[in-house]
C-alpha cells in the first residue's frame, strides 16, 4: 500500500475509533482495593499483541495459559502474522473491542489526539506495582499533558555502535583505541576496506531510507535525532540544521570513497543485519539495538562458529564538541487501554503483572517447562528456548529490580553499559514522513545529486510542508 493510501485508511480508522470511544467504555468487572491492588476478578481480557507472546499458534496458547493462570484471568491474545499496524487500524475501525492494544509511541500519540485511549493516570497512581516497580523517568516519558493512557511491554535500550572484532583484528585494529572522531572512524574504514579482499565488502552500512541509527555518527555535531521544540515553542529537524552539513558531508567522502555500502540508500533492517551476520560478514560496523550484539554473536554460537572466528562488540559512536556521546534510547513499546476497552481493570492487571519479576520471566525467558526447565537457581533453557533468544516480548523486562534468569548474550552487558549517553526522541504523530523526508534528501546529498546546503534546505522546507516541523 502506497503511503497516501496508509495515511487515508489510519485518518479513517482514527475517526472510526473516536466514534466508537464515544459511544462509552465498557465497565471493568473488578474494584480498586484501598492499596490500590485489584481484587481478584473474572472475565477476559482481549488484547491485540505484535511482537509479545509465543512465536507460532502452538505456543501462543501456552503464553496465552501461563498469562491466565498468573493474573486470574481468561486471556485472549490476538496477534496478527504480517502488517500489524494496518490489521490493527482495521480492527479498530470494524468496531472491535480490546482492553490492550499494542502501540508504538507516534500511534499512541496519534491516538491520544483522537481521544481513542483512556486516561488511566489515576489507575496507575493507585497501583503500588506500577507506581513502584516501574522508574519515574519510564512514565515522565509517556506522559502527554500531565496524562497517561497506556503502560508497558518492555524496558526500551538504546542502539550503539556494532563491530565485527574478528575483521578488525585482522586489519590491527583494537577496537577499544579507536579515536571517536569522525577521522577516526574514516581511518578505520580505510583499513577495513584495505585489509579484505572481497570486492562486495564494505566496512560501513547504515539504513539511511529511514535515516535509522544515524544518532551515534551526528553526535559529532552536538545534533540530536528526530524533532526537537525550541525555546519558542517551534519544532524544528537539527538533522536539517546548517550545522548537520558537516556529518551529511562525511557520509558523502565515506560513499563516494567506496567506504559504505551503496545500498544503504535502499536497504532495510534486515538486509543491513544480514550482512553483518557471521554467514555473511560484508559489512564491519553498523548501528543497531543492544539486543542485537548478542543475537548475533548468539547465532553465529547456534551455528557452530566459535567466537575466535566472529565476534560482535560494541562503541558508543563519535564524541559531541563537549567530549561527551549521544545515543538514541527506543520509543516505548506501550500495550494502551482503548476508550472502548470492556475490561479495563483486568487490562490493568495483565500491566501488573509484566511489571514483576514473574512477568519479566514470561516475556523474557519464556514459559517454564517450554523454553526452560529445573528449579530456582539451576534453570536450563531447553534447545526451544535457545532458538528463542529469551525474547517473548520483553528482552529486557520494565522492573525495574528484574534479574534475569539466564545471563545475557555475548556483548550486551557491553552495550549496555552506554545506556547513560541515550535518551528518547520526542513524540510526534508524523514520524513516517519525518523519515522519509530525511532519508530523501540526505541520499540526494550523500549521491552528490545536490549540493549540502541545496538539500538541507529542501529537507527543512519539505517538513515545514509536510507539517512535521515549523521552521
């Protein structure tokens, strides 16, 4: 579907979604207790999931059962195979009704624009579990005017800087001595490029279509991602900036010189990752979430390929002007209570739940008895669960005290350990055509189709167009 199409069908979903909020939410069919605990209850509680849950239907059933037996409830997870956000919008507007629905952070602000969400700020007030076992700063985050309409799926880390150690070992590289320049990392590329043979390999690949894990390279310039609101209240793009010349300009010498992969101006995710991966190894260094230092070190393992053959570590990316790094932390993965929700205190429950210790566990590692097996202390992920990743939903769980059952993935404590230089991007309903925009005009850029400063002021114009930024 063409992106008008798109935006034609969530403009008629939204307005259909707002009808049906109208129409009145449905009576939960539990009562607060005065600790702000719910009593126990029945019913079910119909949620319409994405990435949370059992990997296939077989399994979705024995999440589906271990969520149940955990909350008290009878709970139906409805999770759609492909194009969630279209089936999602679909859905809404056919007058179906979910307690939860999962939201990325533009469609829960899209949403709450449309008065679709309920407000269940006092809900969560009243909950010493999620007022508690979830960090202030996690629900400052989703906070919009003093008002919050959804709770959590997962804690949300930060991408960083991937390098394949075992081809910059061989071009005598130490990755930890790398200057966090913008000569230094071109230095290194050089060497990487100088030291393989294949003439399909190219030391650095970035997804630049959708302008994704640009943060750690624009650091340079002091210049964070996405829109930002000044002093007068005006957004405004600093990837539009004058001052972005200079990254867009060193992305332009590292193409031009044969340094990044040409297909960066089209490639997706899972292309740039597949040439990462150990099978391939075509790219050295890119930029992706923590999670996926470990995956693909955990692959190549699954595969029988020791880490002296491939290893992926970590960098927090280019220093800013004041010595410092800027990383970008993910917007919330969110599960939201729509208006029209008939069971928002069990909704609020299945919250609670994932903001425990116990709930991580199911998120994370899995069911017990499926992915793992043993006792407390000496669990073993069984062969189903290593092909898992501990990942159900949650690879990194909201608790804010949660331990993990199993140790992370080679390279994640790694990476992890840059969580202080990452922060959010701020909200905004239109992030689809602040991508494409972006991407657009840093390709022309970068291919040298106009010069930098032609294309950053067609990028700011166009978003002023576009109505994603004002100036």
């Amino acid at each position: 579907m063409k992106r008008k199409q798109m935006m034609k069908v969530i403009s008629t979903v939204l307005s259909a979604t707002v009808a049906l909020s109208l129409a009145g939410c449905g009576g939960g069919e539990t009562e607060q207790k005065a600790d702000g605990g719910s009593q126990e209850n029945s019913g079910t509680v119909k949620i319409m999931a994405s990435v949370t849950g059992g990997k296939d239907d077989e399994e979705m059933k024995l999440f589906e059962d271990a969520l149940s037996e955990a909350v008290g409830l009878d709970v139906e997870i409805e999770k759609p195979a492909s194009d969630y956000d279209q089936v999602l919008m679909q859905k809404l507007s056919g007058g179906e009704k979910y307690d939860l629905i999962y939201v990325s952070a533009s469609q829960y602000k899209s949403l709450i624009e449309q008065d679709a969400l309920m407000d269940i700020t006092d809900r969560v007030k009243e909950s010493e579990i999620l007022s508690n076992n979830i960090d202030a700063q996690e629900w400052e985050d989703i906070t919009i005017d003093g008002k919050v309409f959804a709770g959590f799926n997962k804690k949300e880390v930060h991408r960083v800087v991937a390098l394949n150690n075992t081809l910059l070992k061989k071009a005598g590289i130490d990755y930890k001595s790398i200057e966090p320049t913008m000569d230094g990392y071109y230095e290194v590329f050089k060497k990487l490029k100088e030291s393989n043979p294949d003439p399909d390999f190219y030391p650095f690949d970035t997804v630049l279509s959708e302008t994704w894990d640009l943060q750690p390279w624009f650091a340079a310039a002091g210049l964070k991602e996405g829109v930002v609101t000044d002093e007068n209240g005006e957004k405004y793009a600093p990837f539009a900036e004058d001052e972005a010349a200079v990254v867009w300009e060193w992305f332009k010498k590292l193409y031009d010189e044969g340094l990044m992969d040409p297909a960066a101006f089209v490639d997706k995710t899972k292309d740039m990752r597949d040439k990462m991966g150990a099978s391939s190894q075509k790219t050295a260094v890119t930029a992706d979430w923590v999670a996926w230092v470990g995956l693909h070190n955990s692959n190549a393992e699954a595969a029988g390929i020791p880490a002296e053959e491939y290893e992926i570590v970590s960098l927090p990316g280019l220093q800013t002007p004041d010595g410092d790094y800027m990383l970008g932390k993910g917007s919330a993965s969110l599960f939201a209570v729509p208006a029209n929700a008939e069971n928002p205190d069990g909704a609020i429950k299945v919250l609670e739940y994932f903001a425990t210790q116990e709930g991580g566990n199911l998120l994370s590692a899995g069911m017990e008895g499926h992915d793992y097996t043993g006792e407390e202390g000496s669990y073993e992920l069984t062969e189903t669960g290593k092909q898992h990743g501990q990942d159900h939903g949650a690879p990194f769980p909201i608790y804010k005290d949660y331990e993990p059952l199993f140790p992370y993935a080679r390279g994640v404590e790694e990476a992890l350990s840059y969580g202080e230089y990452a922060t959010i991007n701020e909200i905004i309903p239109n992030e689809t055509d602040y991508k494409e925009i972006v991407g657009k005009w840093g390709i022309k850029i970068i291919k040298g189709e106009v010069s930098t400063s032609e294309g950053l002021e067609g990028m700011r114009q166009e978003l002023v167009e576009r109505g994603v930024t004002d100036r």
